[in-house]
C-alpha cells in the first residue's frame, strides 16, 4: 500500500526509526539522504525518479511524483507492519515511531 508525502528540502520521514530527508529535487528526480548501511559507515544517497521505484530499506520503495509549486512528491510503498512518520510526528513521539503500523499520510 502506498503513501505520499509532500515535503521540501531538509524535510524528511522516518522508516522504523531511521531518518531519510530530501536533501535536492529537480524535473529529474528527488535525491535522498538516509542512515549508513552499517553502522559508523557513510549516509546513504539515493536518487528516486518517477520512472521505478527504488528499494531504500528492506521492503520500502520510493518513488518520485514531482510538484513543483509544493516541494516534492514522493511515494512509499511498504508493508503495514512498517512504522512510516513524518519527521514531526516521529519527534513527538508517535506510539508506534519504532513499529507498527502507524503512518503520517493516507496509505490507498
């Protein structure tokens, strides 16, 4: 099931617990930033276009839907036992941040 969020540079989502955020977007494609593979290792950079999806954890693909006047769009496709917030509602604490199925979108 897929959620789209809306977000512009330096926003970002949490993935169980592990910050991804939007360091760039143009007509070509969003650019995000992620937690190292391992651990003390370099952040992941990932570039997700609308033409596939990209796997940027195990089970969670992104793709781009770009929108210029809004930021960008970026659609996340998961299993529902995977917790996906939105930086806000992950720093508040959301039940569920490191779990579950909580979401901060509409999943269709």
């Amino acid at each position: 099931m897929a959620l789209t969020l809306t977000l512009q540079v330096g926003e970002g989502f949490y993935v169980n617990g592990r910050r991804w955020y939007v360091e760039s977007f143009d007509d070509d494609g969003i650019r995000l930033i992620g937690p190292p593979k391992i651990e003390g290792g370099l952040p992941q950079r990932t570039w997700i276009t609308e033409k596939e999806s990209v796997e940027i954890e195990p089970e969670v693909f992104a793709q781009e839907g770009f929108i210029p006047e809004m930021g960008c769009r970026i659609a996340l496709d998961a299993p529902r036992n995977i917790a996906i917030l939105r930086d806000e509602l992950f720093k508040r604490g959301v039940q569920g941040a490191q779990g579950g199925n909580n979401i901060s979108g509409k999943r269709s």
